[in-house]
C-alpha cells in the first residue's frame, strides 16, 4: 500500500501574506491542489492524506469539494512543526493498522505544485529498495560553510552538493520505529524525516528532482510559479 502526505500545515509567514501561502491562487488554483492532483493521477498512489492547521481545516475541505470533487482524500490535522505533524500521519496509518513492512509512505511539501509523476515513481522504487529516500537536486553554486556567520569554514566541493526538495519517501514501518527512538533533545534537531535516518545511521536514496519543482517561499516565487503554471497541461 502506498501512502501519499501532502504536508500543508505551515503559515507560510515569510510570504507576507494574511492566508497562509499553500492557499494561494497560481494560475486561478490553490498551490495545494496541484500536489493533489498529481498524486490522484499517479497508479502507484492509493490513497492520500492531507495534513492541515485545524484552524483551515474546514477551508482546506471547502476548497477540495471545488477543485477536485471527485478525489478521494484523508483530512488530518498537522502538528504544531513538521515533526509533529509527520508523527500525526503516522498515528493516524498506525489507527488504519497500515504501518506495515510493505507500506510505503510519500511525504511532500504542499507548497512544492510542479511535481510530476517520473519523481513520484522513482520515489516509490527508491523506497522499496532502500527503505528511504529524498528529492534532490546538484547545487549550481558554491556553497560555504560557516560557524559564526562571520568568516568561512570550509568550501566543500560542490559535486557532493544537493539541494534537497520533496517528496521523501520511507518503508512507513521503518520510519515510525526510527521517529520512536529519537530524545526529545534529537527531536529539536531533526530538520525533516530524512534527517531521522542519517541520525541513525541508515541509508537514504537520492532520487533526481527537477529544478521547476520550487517550494514556494517568497513573494517572488509567485511570479515564476504563476508563468510556470500557464505552461502545464491539466492532468
């Protein structure tokens, strides 16, 4: 069984914005719809959820009835941080009895709209295979390091690099054992799901992303998505 978690709990504060930015409109539709869309199109995709602020979850379902009526989606409530919110996800497969050796869990921000089905799948091979995996991309430019924000550290060399994207996908089994384990100390470290597998030492599968596949962050990246969006044939 493969699950699908669109992430869209987030306030998106950085985006100046009174709604929060996975409610936006690009090209007359909802950021988040486009990640919908594109797992309800995928055949290895069987079912969905859509972790969101209890505050808009009646919006968020409002906006579902509109824009894809005939989808069918789990609504659940996200956690006060990504962490949080990836362990309600779990509670609620654990409820299903679904967080099982064969489950396969993709996880993905719903402020990242242009994804399409090639990264779904090699998501899903990759996962099966390896038990995780992330979205990545080669970094264009330099990248530095520094402890104080001052002086740099160090230049590691830029072809072992990434910027890192979703989806992350995870053997569901292993990532709620693993998110199990963590102190409450780790669990203010970790930064995503990933981060809890290269903490314990396990593997993680990089699967190649797509430099169109943006998460929306500023105000500026409205310009290009609402371009981006005209360009894309409808599922």
């Amino acid at each position: 069984m493969v699950y699908a978690a669109i992430l869209a709990g987030g306030c998106g504060s950085r985006m100046q914005s009174d709604l929060p930015k996975q409610y936006l409109l690009i090209n007359k539709k909802p950021i988040f719809i486009y990640s919908v869309e594109a797992f309800a199109a995928h055949p290895g995709v069987d079912s969905i959820l859509l972790a969101v602020n209890d505050r808009y979850y009646d919006y968020a379902k409002k906006l579902l009835d509109k824009y894809c009526p005939k989808v069918s989606l789990t609504l659940i409530n996200g956690g006060e941080d990504r962490l949080a919110t990836l362990k309600n996800i779990l509670r609620h497969l654990r409820l299903k009895n679904a967080v099982a050796e064969d489950t396969i869990l993709i996880t993905h921000d719903a402020v990242r709209p242009f994804l399409d089905s090639r990264i779904i799948t090699e998501n899903i091979a990759a996962a099966e295979r390896y038990g995780a995996c992330d979205t990545v991309v080669p970094a264009t430019d330099t990248i530095v390091a520094s402890d104080d924000g001052e002086f740099i550290n160090a230049c590691p060399p830029r072809d072992t690099i990434f910027h890192g994207q979703t989806p992350q996908t995870f053997q569901a089994q292993k990532l709620f054992i693993l998110t199990e384990s963590l102190t409450e100390t780790e669990s203010k470290t970790v930064t995503d799901a990933c981060s809890i597998f290269t903490l314990r030492g396990q593997p993680v599968k990089l699967v190649r992303g797509r430099p169109e596949n943006i998460k929306i962050t500023y105000p500026q990246d409205m310009i290009f998505a609402e371009k981006y969006a005209q360009t894309l044939k409808k599922p």
